[in-house]
C-alpha cells in the first residue's frame, strides 16, 4: 500500500519499480495490497480467544494505513514518520508476536523498549538517497530537515540508547543476562550512518539499510534464544 500512494515520488527515487516503470497498474497493486490487509485482519480474527492479539493485530493494520495513506500520512511529518515505524515494528509487532504464546510479561515489554530505540535511531537510514522526490512531493525526513550530514549525526547519537537500555534492563533484571549477546550487533549498528552513503547495483537500497536489517533481526534472534 506504501507504493501506490507513493508512486509519484518513486517515479522520481526509484523508477525501476513495479508501478512507476509500468509493470503493474495502480489498480493492481491496490487491490493486492487492501487483500493482503484484508486477510491479515481475518486471520487476526481467528484468535478471537485471545483478545490482545487481535487489538495488537488490528492495531498494527490501522497504524500501517495511517503511515502512508493520506489525509493522516504520518509519513510526511518528520518524527511522527520515524516515531510511528519505532512503535509499530518496535513495539507492537514484538507485542503481538508474544502475546500469541503467553501472556505480556516485563520480559515481553523490555524487548520492546530496546527494540523502540533501536529503529527510532536507525529507521532514517531508508531515506537516504531519496531526497529528491521526498522534497518535491513534502515528505519530511531526518536528511531533508537537517541533512546529510546533520541527519546522520542524528542517527549516531542516538544509536547508543538501545544497548544502554539492555544494559540497564539486564541490570534491573528485568531482561535475563542472556539478553546481552544482543549487544554483538553494536559494530554493525554504529557503521549504519557511514553505511547510508554506500550504494550496489546489486541491492536497491543502500547498505546502511541492509545493515539497519541485520542489527534488527540480531535483536530479535537474541531474545528468542534467551527468554
């Protein structure tokens, strides 16, 4: 759903794409899209005996609507972009994940702090070298309000904050000791503002985005092998 109401600025950052380059129709890929968020709110409702994951659930599909579709486009308004992403994939969809197997625990609620400032700190670097349509079209980013360079000082501030958390959870003993394997994924993490810069013609992104992907999933297969 991203990419049909983003076509227009894809047309200019990424032309290859399905719809911009023609391969699919705008009706198309819309009715592919409302089918899939359709079936996924269907699929929620099967668990009806479980009733935090199908408000999570539901929650997440309204939420994912409301950052790419006007008139609310939370994708368009800088930190309300990059804050709703952190919440979505940071902390309700670990939530949701959990909530299927037990009930919400401090364990459950730690991870999603960690995870929270783990995107919000590095979600921007998808926006990097995307500029140029993100200006014309009003979609306001880290790199087009303060940027390149500011936005990536922005990102390696704040990158610490989720090992800090881990720490200070582990501390509190609110995530088990385990939990700080997490932190072998801080050399890659702290590379992701240099790695913005870095592009393949092998990868659409840039590696700083494959990065923010590994460090990402590094998280979450820490905290499953150790909770």
């Amino acid at each position: 759903m991203n990419s049909v109401f983003d076509v227009e600025i894809d047309r200019v950052n990424k032309p290859t794409r399905p719809l911009p380059s023609g391969l699919l129709s705008r009706r198309e890929v819309t009715a592919f899209g409302l089918g899939l968020m359709a079936l996924a709110g269907l699929l929620s409702l099967t668990r009806l005996g479980n009733p935090t994951f199908v408000a999570l659930a539901l929650l997440i599909l309204a939420l994912t609507l409301c950052y790419s579709a006007p008139p609310i486009r939370l994708k368009k308004r800088l930190w309300w972009n990059v804050g709703s992403q952190a919440f979505i994939r940071g902390v309700l969809g670990p939530l949701a994940a959990w909530s299927i197997y037990a009930p919400l625990t401090k364990e459950a609620f730690g991870i999603s702090i960690v995870m929270f400032l783990f995107i919000l700190a590095a979600q921007s670097s998808k926006d990097f070298g995307d500029e140029p349509g993100d200006r014309l079209y009003g979609v306001r980013t880290l790199p087009i309000a303060y940027g390149v360079e500011g936005a990536k000082r922005i990102m390696t501030y704040l990158l610490p904050l989720p090992y800090i958390a881990a720490l200070v959870l582990v501390w509190a003993a609110i995530l088990p000791q385990g939990f700080l394997l997490s932190i072998i994924s801080a050399p890659i993490a702290f590379w992701i503002p240099r790695g913005v810069g870095i592009t393949s013609e092998k990868i659409e992104n840039q590696w700083g985005w494959i990065d923010f992907y590994a460090c990402m999933l590094t998280f979450l297969l820490v905290a499953a092998l150790t909770l």
